[in-house]
C-alpha cells in the first residue's frame, strides 16, 4: 500500500516565488532518493501539498517539511493510505495559482472547511476534487 499525505499551511512570505527553485530543486532530489512523489501548490499565502510514498518516507518527509520555518500552521488534511499513487510522473508537481485560477477557490475551501466536526470526510471530497481539477488542468 502506498500512503498519501495531504496537508496545507501558511507561507511566511506573500510571494515564496524567489525561493521557490531551490526549494523544488532539493524536494525533488529528496523525493527522487526516497521513492516519494506529490504536488506542492500555493494560492494566496497557502501551500497545499500532497506526498505519496511508503510509509516512513513520508513520515520522515513530513516531519523535515513541518520543521521548516519558510511556513506556519501546518494542518493535516488528509493520512491514508490507497492502492496506487496519483501523482505517480512527479516527484514534486508544482503550480503557483492566481486568484482567478479555478483551484485557488478549490483551496479556499478546504481552508474554509478545515475547521468542521466532520473535518476528514468534508477535506476528503475537497481535495479529492482539487486533486481530480490538477490532473486533468496541468497534466504535461
């Protein structure tokens, strides 16, 4: 089994934009060496990334990730496990949203709904939903 984590978080910076090479060039390294693939993508101050792989890779992804202090708030979405990876050609995807970009209001409302009771059920459908909305937009 293949475990998928999915989580959001704040950027300390408005724009990561600058950074943002090395910060890919050394994920996919990383990701490459430990058999991890996802998408990393950032609409209006919120990184949501999805990191698929065995499982103490991705714990030990998540756990360098959540130390680095380029952002705050890091809130699980999503932690299970499925049968085959869908980000199976990344091993970092990468797209940064502009406001008007139809998966920026998808992230907006997992920000939205990432504080109800049923949280895991609701982020599920969302972000299978904004998962379903990359493949098929940004597929190369």
């Amino acid at each position: 089994m293949i475990r998928q984590l999915v989580y959001i978080s704040s950027s300390i910076d408005r724009d990561p934009h600058p950074v943002m090479p090395d910060v890919l060039s050394k994920a996919r390294a990383n990701n490459e060496a430990n058999g991890i693939t996802g998408v990393l993508l950032f609409s209006g101050g919120t990184f949501l990334q999805v990191l698929e792989g065995a499982q103490e890779m991705v714990e030990r992804t998540f756990r360098r990730i959540s130390a680095d202090s380029r952002h705050k708030r890091v809130m699980v979405l999503i932690d299970h496990e499925i049968e085959e990876r869908v980000f199976e050609r990344w091993s970092m995807g990468w797209k940064q949203l502009n406001a008007d970009d139809p998966l920026s209001s998808q992230i907006k409302r997992v920000i939205d709904e990432r504080d109800i009771e049923k949280r895991d059920n609701a982020n599920s459908a969302v972000v299978d939903t904004l998962i379903q909305s990359f493949l098929t937009n940004y597929r190369d």
